[in-house]
C-alpha cells in the first residue's frame, strides 16, 4: 500500500546514505515525488507525519459514527413529534366526527321523547283522547307511568329529567349509548 512504501522510503531516506551528495539530493527528491510532500523528511518526522493522518482517520471516523448517533436521536425525537403531533389531530378528527354521531343519536333520542310527551300533552288538552287509563297512556305513550300523572296534574318533565331518563334506559348514567 502507500503506507507502507512511504514508510519505507522514509526509513532508507534516514539511514542510507550515498558518498556522492548529488546521489542524495537526486534520492531525497525522489522521495519528495513519491510521498507527495513539498520537503525531505526524517524517520521521525514521518512517523510524525503518519501517527498524525491515521489520528485524523480514526477521529473522522469516530466523529461520523458519534454524529450518526446523535443525527439518529435527534431524528427519532422529530419524527416521534412529528407523529404524536399528526396523531393528535387526526384523533381530534375522528373524535369530533364519534362526538357529533353520539350527539346527534342522544339528541334525536331527546326529541322522541319530547316529541311524545308534547303529543299527549295537546291530546289531553284537547280532550280527544279516548285512553282514560294512565297505565294504558304511558304503555301507548312509551313514557314512565309517572310522567304520564304528572302531565294529567300539568306538571311537565323539564329537559335534564328527559335526559336521565335516557341515560337510565342506556344504562351508562351520562346519557351515552354503549
């Protein structure tokens, strides 16, 4: 390899030594093409030289395995952030769409009911029912016999006593289906 023929010209460039000092500077300019280096160097100076580059090597490739890591961290960090971020609104999404649905099915279940009691309410006024019994009303009526008394005396179930009622049917207590 390179390596090893640069050392090896640096080792016969310090210990070999022509008697002709032309033979010298032609041998030292020799080596000065071969290792690619602008001035004549020593055994130490190449040892040096060499420690030097193979240090570099070895924290560039060190450097690059840590910033990897870190590059893979702090990916992994955005990414997740990225995702928890689009998860929150895609749920957002999905639970407002799974709220409306639920509201618009309690809603329309309040209204059945609301709508059954005005029925029975304008019948009674108008004295055009024929079903004398409360029982039989709140079995025609699908309401609680109770209710039925209390609309015979003009006592109307308010709203939120609709909505427990419901939620008692639902059996959840909050008025939601399960």
């Amino acid at each position: 390899s390179h390596v090893q023929i640069s050392r090896l010209i640096g080792f016969l460039n310090y210990y070999l030594r022509f008697s002709n000092p032309k033979m010298n500077a032609t041998f030292e300019q020799s080596i000065i093409q071969l290792t690619q280096t602008k001035e004549p160097m020593g055994i130490l100076e190449r040892i040096q030289d060499e420690i030097k580059e193979q240090a570099y090597k070895q924290g560039f490739r060190s450097g690059r395995k840590d910033g990897l890591e870190k590059g893979k961290e702090l990916g992994l960090s955005k990414g997740k952030e990225l995702g928890l971020n689009e998860g929150k609104e895609l749920g957002l999404g999905e639970g407002l769409s799974k709220g409306k649905e639920l509201g618009l099915q309690e809603g329309k279940q309040e209204g059945e009911v609301l709508g059954r009691i005005k029925m029975l309410v304008s019948l009674l006024l108008s004295s055009m029912i024929t079903i004398t019994s409360n029982e039989d009303l709140a079995t025609t009526f699908q309401l609680p016999l109770a209710w039925v008394e209390r609309i015979r005396r003009g006592d109307v179930p308010e709203i939120e006593e609709v909505r427990e009622l419901l939620a008692s049917q639902n059996g959840d207590g909050n008025g939601h289906s399960q």
